[in-house]
C-alpha cells in the first residue's frame, strides 16, 4: 500500500505501532517494521518518574530496522538529556505528544530525523508546523492512553484541511480507534496518509503488557473504557489539565473517574498503592490502558501478522470503491 508517508520513509503499509510507555519496547518495534510497518519505541515520561524498560536495551532490540522513539513531551522537559541518548542510536524519526515540541526540535532536526507531533487539536497541528514537524498525528478522543476530546472522525479530515491550505508537503497519520482495515482504509478516505496504532499492538505478542491486561481487555468491549483524569491525579501523575486517561474501566475508576476534582485534591494519595497494584497486576487498582477499539480485539496475534492483515484488509476495501452503492 503506498501513501506518501510509506514513500517519505521507505517502509510497505502506512501502519505505525504506537510509542506506548511500557508497552512499546524494542521487540514490538522491530516486529512491526520487519513486517513493513514503521515501529516506534515508547520512551514514556523519559524517566522522569523513575525507571520504567530501560531504554538502551529496547533500543539494541531494534537496531538493523527502520525504527523510532516516543517521548512525553512534558516529561521529557523534566529530563532533557534523555532526548539526546535516544538520539544517539539514529532512529528515523522522534514522535513527540503532550506539550510543546520547540524546545526539542532543533536537535532532533539537526540530527536528520523527522520530527512526528501527535495533536489533538488545531491549535497543536500550528505549534507542531512552526517547531517543524514534517508529520502530523490527529489523534482522536477513542484513543487508549493520553489524549483530548475531539473524535477521530471529524479531526482528521479537519486537519487534513488546514495542512492543505497552509503546509501541503506535511504529512498526516489519524490516531484513535483503528484497529483494523477497515478502520486504516476510512482513515485514508478522511485524508490521511497512514494510520498510528495502539491498542491493537497492545494485544501483540511481542508487546510488553501484562498476559491478565490483555486477556481482562478482551473480555471487555468497547463501552468498557473511561476517560478521566482522576486516575492521574490519585497516581501522583501531574497532567497538563488539557489531558486526559483513557483506560479499561476498573474498581478504582467505577469510585473515582467522575469525581475528578475530588481526585486533584487527593493528588498522590494512592501513588504507592497504585505502584504496587502495577507491579502485581492488581487490575482493579491499576487499569489496563485501553482504549475504544478493544471491542475489535479478541485474540493476541504476532505484531507481523497484524500488519499484514491490516494493510490486506484496508487493500480489498479500497479496490471495491463504487461496489459500496447500491444499484
Ligand atoms: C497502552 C498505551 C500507552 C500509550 N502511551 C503513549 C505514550 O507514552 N506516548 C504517546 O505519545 N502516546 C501514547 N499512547 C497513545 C498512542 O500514541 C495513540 O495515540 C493511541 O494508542 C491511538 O489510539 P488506539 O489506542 O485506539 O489505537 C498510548 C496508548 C496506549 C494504548
């Protein structure tokens, strides 16, 4: 399948595996792109919340392979340094979400990668165009993890808009509740040149997650996810207010994720309690990051074999064209 973006990086399908902290290691990654997909590692918060998968071994795991590296934004603000080691293994490009990409973008320019903003609104495609960004992530509110409140269906092609009038050659992923062909083919049809992945490689077998997430989020369908900040805010996690969680609902969010205020004022109050249920996969304390597109999943295939049958997927959908109107 060829789009711009599959020429831009010399990769088969415009398929991107998401930069999942914790999730996204080098093993995915390279899984993805060996399959003719673009995988890009998932730094997270850069370390600045203590140690998560260290990341000079994730990053030998994908060396030989077209590959990059994920940071949150206003995380990495906190450990900067970390920015230029992961540079220093040469990934094709730096996906940066969550803040404000200026600070960081010389070097990543300077250092001949591409500069990848994942956005949720238009107010972040124009800071992510004046940083230089050559690609654009609109990523809708479906999406499991971090994100905003404009659905995927109308940002894309709102996007898709504004980079034709003012920033033609930039390019353009849809983020947020593919998980599929058909969900690739429609992101297409909305304007974009490929699509970013998340919790459909989240239930891969070389992602890092925990076996009981990924076996709670198949059980589950797609009105079992929540959107709220009080999970943050219990954590001790201090999210521009901007943001917000999309996880598996669980116990802790059934009793908290509509009182999020509340939570804010409780700020950390459950941060070794909810490190603990990490370490111990307790998923009634800490939430399987999901997002709206578990409904799709049912199974943990090899992150190869989603590619393939994503991007064949999308393939057959698209040559049937007019075939979709009735007669
Ligand atoms: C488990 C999980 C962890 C994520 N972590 C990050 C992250 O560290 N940085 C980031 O930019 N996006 C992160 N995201 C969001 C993805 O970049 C992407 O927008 C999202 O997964 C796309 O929607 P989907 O999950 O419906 O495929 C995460 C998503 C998931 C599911």
């Amino acid at each position: 399948m060829h789009t711009r973006f599959t020429q831009a990086f010399g990769i088969r399908h415009p398929i991107v595996c998401a930069p999942m902290g914790y999730i996204t290691g080098g093993r995915l990654a390279a899984a993805v792109s060996a399959a003719g997909g673009l995988g890009i590692i998932g730094g997270g918060y850069a370390g600045a919340f203590g140690s998560g998968p260290d990341l000079h071994d994730e990053l030998a795991l994908v060396q030989g392979h077209t590959f990059g590296i994920g940071f949150i934004t206003w995380a990495l603000a906190r450990n900067a340094g970390m920015l230029d080691e992961a540079l220093s293994h040469h990934p094709a490009c730096v996906f940066l979400s969550f803040g404000d990409p200026a600070p960081f973008a010389p070097a990543i320019l300077r250092s001949g990668a591409r500069l990848i903003c994942q956005v949720q609104c238009l107010r972040h495609v124009q800071e992510a165009l004046d940083a230089g960004a050559s690609v654009i992530v609109a990523q809708g509110t479906e999406a499991g993890g971090h994100g905003a409140r404009r659905a995927t269906l109308s940002l894309v092609p709102e996007v898709a808009d504004h980079l034709a009038k003012r920033a033609p050659d930039a390019l353009l992923l849809a983020a947020g509740g593919i998980a599929d062909g058909r969900g690739l083919a429609a992101a297409l049809m909305l304007g974009a040149d490929g699509a970013v992945v998340g919790t459909r490689f989240w239930a891969s077998q070389e992602a890092l997650t925990p076996q009981a997430a990924v076996e709670r989020a198949i059980a589950a369908n797609g009105d079992d996810t929540v959107r709220t900040q009080a999970v943050d805010a219990l954590r001790g996690v201090d999210w521009p207010k901007e943001f917000s969680f999309r996880v598996l609902r669980n116990r802790l969010t059934d009793e908290w994720s509509s009182r999020e205020a509340e939570a804010w004022d409780a700020f950390g109050s459950l941060r070794e309690a909810y490190a603990q249920a990490r370490e111990q996969d307790d998923l009634d304390v800490a939430a399987a990051i999901a997002g709206e597109a578990i409904g799709l999943i049912h199974d943990r295939p090899s992150a190869g074999s989603i590619v393939e049958s994503m991007a064949a997927q999308a393939q057959q959908l698209l040559q049937r064209g007019t075939s979709y109107l009735s007669r």
